[in-house]
C-alpha cells in the first residue's frame, strides 16, 4: 500500500454526521462498528488513529462551524451566519451589505403549525420546480429591500436580501423542531434595518406561502398523500465572511467536492476551488463512484483534496442506523478500488465534522473518529477504524482547529516556529 514516495498532498475525506451512537437495531453496535469496511480499516492499521472533537469537548457543532473549525478557522473570529456560506455554494456572489440565510422548504397548516420540516425530504427536481414560482414572485414583489431565492439539494435553498436598509439582525424563522407553531421572524436590536427587514421578510413569507399552497405540483402531491412544500422557514441569517485563504496559510492548491451547497460555500470562502460532479447529489443516492473518480484525478493539479460525502449524516437524521451502516459499506467500496493509487504520493485522512445520532436524530458533542494514514505518518497498533478503536490511538484526542496544521505538516506545507 504504501510505496516509499515522499507524499506531498492530501485527500481529506470528510463523512458528515459520522460519529453515532450504539443502537439495539445494530446489536448495541455504532452503524460504523457495525459496517464491513475493509479500506477505512485498512487505513486504520496502516497509520495513526485518534479521536477529533470538531470544536471542544463535548460542544455539538453544526455542519458549518464544524468544517470551518476543522479547516483550522475558529468560528467564534469567522463565524457570521450559515446563510452566506450556503449562498457561496449555490455560486451565487454576495456583495458588500447583502444577507443571506439558508432556507428549508416545509410543511405548515393554515396556521403556522409546522407539520414537516423537510417537506417529505421533498426531491431536488421538484424542489426547484417551486423555487421557480417563489422566483418569480421575488422579482415583482414590491418592497423597500430586493429577494433572490435559489434551490439548492432536496428541500434546501438560499434566499439573499439586498437594499439599504437590508440588515442580518433579525431572528430565525426555522423553529427547528415539528409540532410548534412557526414564528416570524423579529429584529434582534433596535436599528431601523433591522425592523424594516422583519417587516418585509414577514411579507415575502406570507405571499410566498400563497404562491406555493396553489401551486400545481404542490396540488399533486396532497393528491397523492404527499406534505407539499408550502413554506420558506429561513434562518443562520449573516453577510459574507472574510476568511485568509488555505493558499495564504500553507500555499497550496485547493479543491472541494461536495453535493451540498454548504460545503462547497465553506471551503470557497477559505479559498478552494469548486470541482462539481453532476452526478454527485448529497444525498444517500449520490454518485460515489464518479466523486471518488473526480477526487483521484483532482490529485494531480492539487495539494489539497477535500471530498465531502452527506449521505452518513443524511441516514442519521432520518433515524435509520441500518441505512447509515449500509452506505458507509457502499463508501468504503469505493474508497478500496482506489487506494492504492491514493497512497502513492499522498496522505489521506478521514473523519467526520460531528456526531450526528442515528437514535434522535441530533447532533451531539461526542467526538468523532479520525484516521490518517501514508508515507512518514506513525503507526500505532489500531487496526479498526470506529469511535472506540480510534480512541486508543497514537493522535489522543485533538480538536479541529488543529488539525489543519497535522496534515498540512505532514506534506513539509508548516513553516518552524521560532529558529
């Protein structure tokens, strides 16, 4: 496996939500204790294994101050609102003033009582059948402040507000949990923006609301037993991050594979490179093969890889430890037909941004498995890469926002500290 090249990049493969809990269903095992893996533990057995905490000790993250953390950017300096990082991945360019929040695409009765989150975990093809409609009425809705709303992956979008008095102090929409009723959205300060931006706000969700209850295909889908998708709940409202980039710290090139928007907006604003799979859709019928495909190749013009894969984190939150036990199997496949030619000249580390419970579907503070293997890396005696496995190993327990300078001085790319 390892061939005695001086490895001078790396393959960061990221499994959202990796971490878990034992269930019963699984004989009172973790999906990933429970999975057939023979790459990830081959990885294991070949390298140095630990334990990750994306931020600190026992501090659930979200997706987005998880990769911001394990790319070495303290979320407490860079964080300002998830919003602007799903509008970087969606392509779309934020200007100086502009607020974006992230948006799901939900349920809701008559009167703001939240029936389902995701809508159904509505398709992406649908999905943006109804952006359009909410598009259109975006571009004629009369107002002091200007809306853009772009569909994303499944039930996921951006909406961008722009004008004068366009302001990110205002709270949530998302309540984040089913069964209670949806409150609009409320300045978080005294200022004019943020008032005038509830204001409209509230106004655009309720046309919106109007707009998608009659649209057609959301006729079709109550026809057929279907939630349809006739609610905007925005929230993680924030402006463009300013972050310096992987290439300023460490002076390498840099690419991100992923389906979702998020990730790709994350690691654009750290500087990568955005490398699309059209096959690749974050979701758990993603195309493996063809990002795995695309990430080996990717190797050859860059010293940075990073391949994100939602289908872990996507199986946890639909409480389905058998599901996410499965798709690891189906990654750890693909990983294994190329392995080899990874580890020829790289170093390859796997891991995940955060335990995502497969019992509750939520995030927790429990850290996450982490393994790194190639040319020059130390070996410990782990030959199984799990949540208990990994804590025997030689790395201990490290937070996130080092990890960024383990890897990146494993390829000679940290400069000494002192003479």
């Amino acid at each position: 496996m390892i061939t005695g090249v001086v490895p001078d990049r790396v393959l960061f493969l990221m499994l959202d939500g990796l971490g878990d809990r034992p269930s019963r269903e699984l004989g009172l095992m973790t999906p990933l204790q429970a999975a057939r893996k023979v790459a990830l533990d081959l990885i294991a057995s070949e390298g140095m294994t630990g334990l990750l905490d994306p931020y600190a000790p026992g501090v659930p993250v979200g997706s987005d101050t998880g990769h911001l953390s394990i790319l070495g950017y303290d979320p407490k300096v860079y964080y300002t609102g998830r919003g602007p990082l799903e509008a970087l991945g969606a392509g779309i360019d934020l200007k100086p003033g502009d607020v974006a929040f992230r948006v799901n695409m939900a349920t809701v009765d008559d009167d703001w009582n939240l029936l389902d989150r995701r809508a159904g975990r509505i398709s992406t093809g649908e999905a943006r059948e109804l952006a359009r409609a909410v598009a259109e009425l975006a571009e004629r809705f009369d107002s002091t402040l200007s809306f853009e709303f772009h569909s994303t992956v499944e039930h996921r979008g951006v909406l961008v507000i722009r004008g004068e008095k366009a302001s990110s102090s205002v709270t949530d929409v998302d309540p984040h949990r089913e069964g209670v009723r949806v409150q609009m959205p409320r300045p978080t300060d005294g200022s004019e923006s943020a008032r005038v931006t509830a204001q409209e706000l509230t106004r655009f969700l309720l046309r919106a609301k109007e707009v998608l209850d009659r649209h057609p295909l959301n006729v079709a889908r109550r026809q057929r037993g279907l939630n349809p998708a006739n609610a905007l709940l925005p929230r993680g409202a924030g402006v463009m991050p300013k972050l310096p980039s992987l290439r300023e710290r460490y002076g390498v090139r840099s690419v991100v594979i992923a389906g979702g928007a998020l990730y790709r907006g994350v690691c654009r604003a750290a500087g990568m490179d955005v490398r699309l799979v059209p096959t690749a859709t974050g979701t758990l019928n993603t195309d493996l093969r063809a990002k795995f495909e695309a990430a080996v190749e990717s190797l050859r013009s860059y010293e940075l890889v990073f391949l994100h894969i939602k289908g872990t984190d996507t199986a946890s939150h639909d409480l389905n430890p058998s599901a996410k036990r499965d798709f690891i199997e189906r990654i750890d496949r693909e990983l294994h037909r190329h392995l080899d030619s990874i580890l020829s000249g790289s170093v390859i580390c796997v891991t995940g941004d955060h335990t995502t419970s497969s019992l509750d579907g939520r995030h927790h503070g429990d850290p996450v498995p982490l393994a790194v293997a190639g040319e020059g890396v130390r070996r410990d005696d782990v030959a199984k890469f799990d949540e208990l496995s990994c804590s025997r190993g030689s790395v201990g327990r490290v937070r996130g926002l080092d990890l960024m300078n383990v890897l990146m001085d494993l390829i000679g790319r940290v400069e000494m500290y002192g003479e």
